[in-house]
C-alpha cells in the first residue's frame, strides 16, 4: 500500500483551519490546557495544519500510537479516549491508500483488534509493544492520548528553560521524575510500556521520522513541546507539577478530547489531499458503534472508570458534536 503525493496539495481555506481549531478548543472537561492557551498556538490546536501538511505530504508508511492504562472494577484496561480516534485516522489514511499500524501495549491490544473487527480493518496491524521482530519502517508517527514520562532536570534544561529548574526541584521529589502519571498524579508506570522510546528515537532515524502528538491533558506524548512551567499552570486539575510529560514531538495537537484532535488531523489531511470521499464511511454513527464495541471489548472511561460508551465522562452525543461539526466543514450533512 503506498501513499505518495506527488501531485500539489490543494488549497485549503484559511477559515477551515480556524473553524476546527474553534471545534477543537472546547474544553467540556475543564482541564484547562485549551481555554488558558488561546492565546498561545501550542495551547490551541495552532498544530492542526502543519501536522495536518506534514502527514498529506507523503507518508510511506504511519504509526499510530494509542492506549492510557486505567484501573477499573474489573481489572487494568485502557480509557474509551484514544483507541476511538487512533481508529479513525487509521481508517482514513488507508482509505486514502496510506499504510497505517495501530501500536499500543499488552492492555490495548485486545480492545484496538475489536475496534478493527468493528470497522472491517485487518485486526494483524495491531502491533504489541516491545515487538517481537523489527518494527516497521514508518515515515510518520502519531501519538494519541498516549502517556509519556514525566520531566527531569536534564529535559528541563533541554527545554532552556534554567529559571524552572529551581521550582521543579521544589516542587517534585525524584522518584516521582521521568515516571508516567495520570492526571491524578498515579504512577502508571508498571502498566505502561515504554512506547515513547520510538519517539525519542524518531530524530535519530534515517531518514528522520517526523512526529505527530495529540492530547487533552498534558501528560501525553508530544507535550514536551511546551515548557513545564506554562504547562504547570495551565493544567486546572491534579498535581500538574509532577505529571507534566516530557517527550516532545515535531508538531503537537491540543484538544478538548484527544480524540477529537485526531478526527481533525484526518480531516485536514483528506482536505489536503482533496479526498473528502475517504471519511465518508466515518460518521458519527459508525463512531458510536465503534465506543460501543471497544467498551465491549474491555475499555472503560477514563473519567468515570465504568464500562459504558462514553468518553472523557462525557455522554456520546457530547462528545460526538465536534465530529459532526468537522465532518460539515468538509462537505457532509453529518
């Protein structure tokens, strides 16, 4: 399967990128990243179109990372936030001829590989981390709601960001450094494989792959781009000074829900490609059925920590919303 444009982009209007960007800085759960930057681009899905243009331009192949530990009543699973939206970018980009595989660790295998029987995709490109043989050889890789490590004093200097340093030392104790947390301030650490090594090594590969974060929280992948202490103060919920994760990545997507940065990087992308045919099948009713069948198969909301088809606490036609409303900015009814 092989994706290449070579071909110009098509023009896109400058009010698509602002309109989703509107869509995108909803912030329903109240953690603050979206509302407190909307006057900094890193803080207000100002990522959108570059990730957007970087991933139209040309990917052989694509990696898409995905899966939050979270604990339930009925043992260690993955949050409905996530798995949805990895999903539905894979979708897209295969439906654009793009070769796409689904990563994630030993508790989101399961739920991802339902997912793909939901959908009509082949369940084997689900891959489980640590791999068993040589990864694939990716163009691109995605991170959606994806946890990642904590700072440390040497990433807070890599960030020249010296007159932190101090508060940090302050502020969070050495065991709780270069550790994933959830917003709650938990170590997840035991539950989470070290996916984030392939986004520390991406710069280093040859060619160099590029990289996409999408998150809502601040302790994903992809928010090492914004300093810590900005991150520290936007973060209205938990003990942002310690989870605040570290890992950067070329260009950084927030939303108000992860997944909805993803429905909009598909969008951009098809949009850039001018194939809006390809999210035609990816309406939110296909979306509905797709929560309800990774809840089925284990997943549970993040939130709420029960086995039921919501996402973020928020009740899906909430949280559907903003996919309808990026699917009318490229031309469908809903």
């Amino acid at each position: 399967m092989g994706g290449r444009m070579d071909a110009p982009m098509p023009t896109v209007d400058r009010e698509f990128w602002l309109r989703c960007r509107e869509l995108l800085c909803r912030d329903p759960g109240r953690r603050g990243l979206v509302s407190a930057g909307m006057a900094n681009d890193l803080l207000a899905a100002g990522g959108l179109e570059p990730a957007a243009r970087a991933l139209a331009g040309g990917p052989s192949s694509v990696g898409i990372v995905t899966g939050f530990y979270v604990a339930g009543s009925a043992g260690p699973t993955v949050e409905t936030d996530g798995p949805p939206g990895a999903l539905y970018l894979a979708q897209a980009l295969r439906n654009l001829g793009i070769d796409a595989t689904l990563v994630t660790d030993r508790l989101g295998g399961h739920v991802l590989q339902a997912g793909c029987r939901q959908l009509g995709l082949p369940p084997e490109i689900v891959r489980s981390y640590p791999f068993d043989d040589l990864p694939p050889a990716w163009s691109h890789l995605v991170a959606i709601e994806r946890p990642g490590p904590s700072h440390t004093i040497e990433s807070l200097l890599a960030q020249d960001a010296p007159s932190d340093v101090h508060e940090f030392q302050s502020l969070v104790p050495p065991e709780e450094r270069d550790v994933c947390h959830n917003l709650r301030g938990e170590n997840i650490s035991p539950y989470t494989a070290p996916i984030h090594e392939l986004f520390e090594r991406a710069p280093r590969a040859r060619p160099p792959i590029t990289t996409i974060g999408i998150a809502d929280g601040g302790n994903e992948i992809g928010m090492g781009c914004v300093p810590w202490g900005l991150l520290r103060r936007a973060i209205a919920i938990g003990p942002a000074e310690r989870v605040v994760c570290r890992i950067a990545t070329d260009h950084l997507i927030v939303a108000g829900v992860s997944d909805w940065g993803a429905y909009a990087l598909a969008a951009g992308v098809c949009m850039l490609r001018g194939r809006c045919d390809a999210l035609a099948p990816l309406d939110a009713n296909s979306q509905a059925a797709l929560v309800a069948a990774i809840v089925a198969a284990g997943a549970i909301d993040g939130i709420t920590k029960r086995a039921e088809a919501t996402v973020d606490g928020l009740p899906l036609a909430t949280y559907l919303q903003t996919l309808i409303g990026l699917r009318r900015l490229c031309g469908f009814d809903a």
